[in-house]
C-alpha cells in the first residue's frame, strides 16, 4: 500500500506529537514524504516522516495534486481547504483546530 502514496494524497500521522491529524503529501523521497496540513505544519516548514508512520485515507486531492504535478505553489489555505473537504466528505464536523478521523475502527 505505501508504493501508492503520491503527492497530493490525504494521510494520517499514525506516531509521535502530531499522531491522529490529518496532511496532505506534498512530495515523497525515498522512504520519506514531506506532509503539510496548512495549520501547524505549514508549506514553508513541512513535516519529514517515515512512510510506516503514515496511514493513507485511501484517497487525493486532486486539486493539490494536479497544482503540483504543474509545478504551482500550493497555499497553505488551499491544503487547509482540500483537508476540510476530505473531513467533511467523510461525514466529521470540522471544528477549528481539529482534524476528526472518518477511517473505520480495525482500518488500521
């Protein structure tokens, strides 16, 4: 499952401080993928964590993802935006500062 992870793509931090919030993939290197979520993690101080402490949602923004297969730069309000859509999308009420968690229990 982790080949797939692609720019663009919504994941779950699965370990350390930031465990149980929600980023988008802003690039991947080679056992690494470098996460914003706009928030406290934003586009200019982007978050570099493993691949096994990420858990993908199984989905992408494909606004995000296409400005960076165009080489644009993505705002931090635009991956705030993509982020709150996935959430609501996925039936969570969105609250300012919280990212809710639409993955099923035992997806993990």
């Amino acid at each position: 499952m982790d080949d797939f992870i692609k720019p663009g793509d919504i994941v779950l931090s699965k370990a350390g401080r930031d465990k149980g919030r929600w980023f988008a993939v802003m690039r991947v290197e080679e056992n690494y993928c470098l996460l914003a979520d706009g928030d406290l993690r934003k586009i200019d101080k982007m978050k570099r964590k493993k691949i096994k402490h990420i858990k993908w949602a199984r989905t992408c923004s494909e606004f995000i993802a296409g400005k960076l297969d165009a080489g644009e730069k993505v705002t931090n309000s635009e991956v705030r935006r993509a982020l709150a859509e996935f959430i609501a999308e996925a039936g969570e009420v969105v609250e300012a500062g919280e990212h809710g968690s639409p993955l099923q229990e035992g997806d993990e």
